[in-house]
C-alpha cells in the first residue's frame, strides 16, 4: 500500500474522529467560552477535512475547476490559528478576554476575500496543486502564513506554559498538550517548507485532526481544559491574602497578584529569585534575624509541620506587619517538594490596636484624676476635724503648761493641784495620739489609691484593712449626698484575702459611687454585704435606686459603657470587673431592675 493510500484513508479516519468530538463536545452540558472556542476549533477543522475528502472524490467531474472545495479548505484553515489562540487565552486565566482580541479576525477575513477573488489578481496562489511541492504561493498567502505562524505560536505557548504551571510539567495533561502540539508544528513546516518530496497535503488536517483529538481527550478524560484551573487562579489572585511558593532551594517558583502588588514597589524580584535576596530588599535584617527566618524554614523542612510567625517589614517608606504561616509540600511519597508561605497583612490591626490600647491608657489616667479629685474633697473633709481638734488640744496644753509654770511659786497650790494638771496634759496628749492615728490611716488609704491599678502585687490583707479603708475614703462622699452605708459583715474580720488591698478598694468604692449616683442626688440606702461560701469571699453592694435600662445590662462588661452622660468615662465598671478577674481571679456579676435598684456581686478566693 503506498503513500497517497495510506494518506487517503487517514483523513477519513481522521473526519470522523473529529465529527465525534464535535457532537461530544456539543453534549457537554454547562459549557463555558473555553469549550465554545473548543467546538469553533474543532469545527473548523472538520471542514477543513471534509472539504479535502470532497474534493478527492470530484475530482473526474467534468467542468470541476477544483478550487471550490480548495477555496472552502483555506478559508477555514486561516481561521484556525486564531481559534488556537482563543483557546490559549481562555485557558489562561493570567490573561483577561477582552473585546480587543476579537481584531485577529480581521487579518484572516482580509485573506479569505483575497482567496475567493485569487482569479482576478493571482496575489493569493499563482499555481494551486494538491502536491505542495508543485503549489506556487503569491504575497498574500505567505503574509497570511507568517500571521498564522505568530498566533498559532502565542496560543500553542499559553496552552504549553499554563498547562505545565497547573498541572505539573510530567503531568498527563501536560504529556498530552505537548504531543498535540508538537506533531501539527512539524507536520505544517515539512509541509510548507516542502522538507518532504511529494508530501501530502491531506497530513496537515491530519496532524491537526491528531492535535484536537489530544485536547479533547484532556477535556473528557482529565477536564484539563475545564474552569476548575481558570477558577483556582482566579480565587488565588482575588484572596486578600499574599502567597509566595519557593522550591527546596528557597527559590521562587510561584506567587500570587496581592503578593506581587505588596512588595513590587519594594523589590525587584521575578520567578527562580533566592527568598532571601527578596527579604533583604524589604526588610533591614539583621543576621541574628535572618538567621531566625532560616530556622522557621528549616524547621518546617524537617518536621513536616506549619509554623506561625509574625514579620514586621520596614524599608524606607514602606512599613507594614504580616501574619506568616509557613507550610510544607509534600508529595504521596513523604517527599518534600517546597514551602508555601502564606502573608496576612495585619499592618491595620495592628495600629488599630496599638491606638486602643494608647486611648485605654489615657482613658485609665483619666479616670485616676478623677479618682484623685474626689479624694482631695474626701481628704479635706476628713482631716478636717482631726486637725481641729490637734490644733484644740495644743491650745489646752499650751494653758496647762502656762498654768503649771505659775503655780510654781504659789504657796496655796498643793500636790494634788500638780498631779490634776497633769491628768489633764495626759487626756490631751492621748486625744491627740487618737486624732494622730486617725490622720495617718487616713494617709495611708489615700497613698494607696494614688497607685496606678495597673500595679500587680502578690500581697494579702485582712478584712477589716479593707473596711477601714472604705469607710475613711467614702466617708465624704456619703455624707454629701446624704446617703447612708449599712455595712453588714458576716465573716470574721481578721479574715485574710489574697491580693493588693488598693486594687479591691478602688472596685468597691467605685461600686458604691455609683449607687450614690444611682438615687441621682436623693438621699438613700445603700447595703454593703459581706459573707463566706466556701473557699470564696462573697461582697455585695446594694442600691435601691433607678436601676439600668436593657441596653446598658446588655454592654456593662463587654465595652466602656456610662450612664453619667459627660461626667463619666464608663471604665468605672468595665475595669472594676476586669480586675476582679484578672487580679484576684474571682467572678463578678449584677442584678438589676428598673426603678427597684442594683445589686452588684463578687465572688473572691480566701488567702488560703
């Protein structure tokens, strides 16, 4: 069997396979633009080599000039390298199909009128022969070749790159898509080239023919050429998040757009750049550090595990924090085959809750000038009348001591006159020694508040320490709005707590202010409770006033929340219940209803 034989019945074949891709393609069911330009490409195709099949079998007509069929053969071939190209761009989802594209048409549109009308200028075939070493070509048929070759060659590319990237380069899907593009570019340039005495020209649709079949199997058997890599590119490139994918020898292989848009204005870098080369252009590290980095990934390389890291990037003006997450790849076979690293940017994040805990801080220094205002009022009323009554007794001793120094020489006083003005110096000196003690306890509890609450101790106090120090320091304020504290405690006294006695004061003083606000400048009751549950002390603070709205109740512990408009700051019980159990590493709660009053609860371990 020779050559034209066997050249014959492949193109047979070869229609027939392609009309059954066709119709398989034409079955699929949610088809997307990458399998419509599938169908136009295997379309073409299929005319290409149904039109060479008619035209061998009229051939012995009488009359047939032969360039009909010819005419419709060419005229879908020069459409083919577009189509080929088409279905590069759908595939690769780096590339956007924009309507501009749709100009490649023109070129062939042009060349297609200059075929049809070859006979009125001979610029498209001068001499047209089934053998293509007897076909003389004009300039439009060797422009159009040149532009086919070009395209052809961008959409073979994209097919060959994106298929090698998605899939892996010894992948099936990229086997196939190489062997389908290999056998047409060689086939087209023997033929063109004429390398081949008396080559066929039925080979070209052939090889062509052999090219779709290889795609089309990847899209059936592999959904090679199915949305699903289109997609996972797109959501990579879409994620706010920044991935950069290096090889075992920490080179780059593979990143994402945020990653690109992140450091791009910062460094150079491109695919097969060191990782390291890239960090020392964005960041001023340090050989310590950079040697830290080193160890996460190697970490990760022998233990086969993520780890988590967090990088602050500064060079000149770019300054941001990232969230790192390092991960390995590893194959079915335990072997490591790179690192993915995985940036958040939390540059916001982190300034924002660098602002908060700046606005706290000032927030917290407000509320102890507040504190320290109210206890100037209470230190003034206070030592009020202690100093008065020092100031009294002095005077006293000051006549006895006068008395006592002009008796002397009085013949009528008596010992028993001395030893009275004695008594009396004694009862002075020990009123004063009262008043003395009073003031430094007085002293003492107000030296005490002034200290930040931020201040943490490992100390312990006996109970009663802490009632005299409430008792002295909201002494004022009671008496000013008029309200009464019924200190009821069912606990001995002597009692210990463990933790920092100021710390404690501050809460229950701030709990009971804010009863005193709650009856809003009325008189009132207010019932400090004191009992034991177990190991647990338990203190209630108790007001009868007008209670809090839902919308309060609901914020009081999770946000700074007040309801004294612009006299309050709202960190009152936000920090009152934050050093509760951060300090003392008790439980806080309330029981509130309005118009009926507020009940607020502590629950404390005992100093054991």
């Amino acid at each position: 069997m020779d050559a034209a034989v066997i050249a014959k019945i492949l193109i047979h074949v070869s229609a027939f396979l392609v009309l059954l891709q066709f119709f398989a393609i034409v079955k699929m069911r949610k088809k997307q633009r990458i399998h419509y330009v599938s169908l136009a490409l295997v379309a073409l195709i299929f005319i290409w080599n149904i039109s060479l099949i008619s035209e061998m079998y009229v051939q012995g007509i009488p009359g047939y000039s032969g360039m009909v069929l010819t005419n419709i053969c060419f005229s879908a071939v020069s459409y083919v390298s577009v189509c080929v190209f088409y279905l590069g761009l759908s595939f690769a989802s780096s590339f956007e199909f924009k309507k501009r594209y749709y100009l490649l048409l023109v070129f062939p549109t042009i060349t297609n009128i200059m075929l049809w009308t070859n006979n009125l200028h001979h610029l498209f075939f001068v001499r047209y022969s089934r053998e293509s070493s007897e076909i003389i070509r004009g300039p439009a048929a060797y422009a159009q070749l040149i532009y086919a070759y070009v395209v052809l060659a961008c959409g073979l590319a994209l097919l060959v790159y994106f298929s090698i990237k998605n899939a892996g380069f010894f992948s099936k899907q990229s086997v196939l898509i190489a062997i389908g593009t290999a056998l047409p570019v060689v086939v087209d340039i023997a033929f063109v080239f004429q390398l081949v005495p008396s080559f066929s020209i039925y080979y070209e649709p052939i090889s062509f023919s052999f090219a779709v079949f290889c795609y089309m199997f990847a899209i059936l058997k592999y959904d090679f050429l199915s949305v699903v890599p289109m997609a996972l590119q797109t959501v990579v490139d879409h994620i706010s998040d920044s991935y950069v994918v290096v090889n075992e020898n920490f080179e780059i292989i593979d990143y994402n757009k945020p990653f690109f848009n992140a450091f791009a204005n910062v460094a150079a870098f491109r695919r097969k750049t060191s990782i390291w080369s890239l960090l020392e252009q964005i960041k001023d590290i340090s050989t310590d550090h950079l040697s830290q980095f080193m160890l996460a990934l190697d970490q990760t390389t022998k233990n086969r595990e993520s780890t988590f890291c967090e990088e602050h990037f500064v060079n000149n003006d770019f300054d941001r924090y990232f969230a790192v997450e390092i991960t390995p790849v590893i194959t079915n076979q335990n072997r490591y085959k790179g690192t993915i690293i995985l940036l958040k940017d939390i540059t916001e994040l982190t300034r924002s809750f660098e602002l908060v805990k700046q606005t706290q801080a000032q927030l917290i220094e407000r509320e102890h000038l507040v504190t320290l205002g109210q206890l100037v009022g209470g230190i003034a009323h206070n030592l009020k009348t202690p100093i008065m009554s020092v100031s009294g007794g002095l005077e006293g001793l000051s006549d006895l001591i006068t008395e006592f120094d002009e008796s002397i020489d009085d013949p009528s006083v008596v010992n028993e006159d001395y030893h009275n003005i004695a008594a009396e110096m004694r009862d002075w000196i020990k009123k004063m020694k009262s008043y003395s003690s009073y003031m430094s306890d007085i002293i003492s509890a107000v030296k005490g508040q002034a200290v930040q609450l931020t201040a943490s101790t490992t100390d312990q106090f006996e109970l009663n320490e802490l009632l005299k120090r409430i008792e002295i320091l909201m002494n004022h304020e009671l008496k000013k709005y008029g309200c009464k504290l019924n200190v009821a405690c069912n606990v001995e006294k002597s009692i210990m707590i463990g933790g920092e006695v100021n710390s404690l004061v501050q809460v229950i003083n701030n709990l009971i202010s804010n009863s005193i606000d709650a009856y809003e400048g009325k008189a009132g009751v207010i019932d400090f409770t004191i009992s034991r549950e177990d190991a647990m002390l338990r203190l209630s603070v108790r007001d009868y006033g007008c209670g809090m709205q839902e919308d309060v109740r609901k914020k009081l512990f999770k946000e700074m929340i007040t309801t004294k408009a612009k006299k309050g700051t709202g960190l009152g019980v936000y920090m009152s219940y934050s050093t509760i159990i951060g300090k003392f590493g008790g439980q806080m709660w309330f029981e509130s209803e309005v118009g009926r009053g507020t009940n607020f609860i502590i629950l404390i371990p005992l100093s054991s």
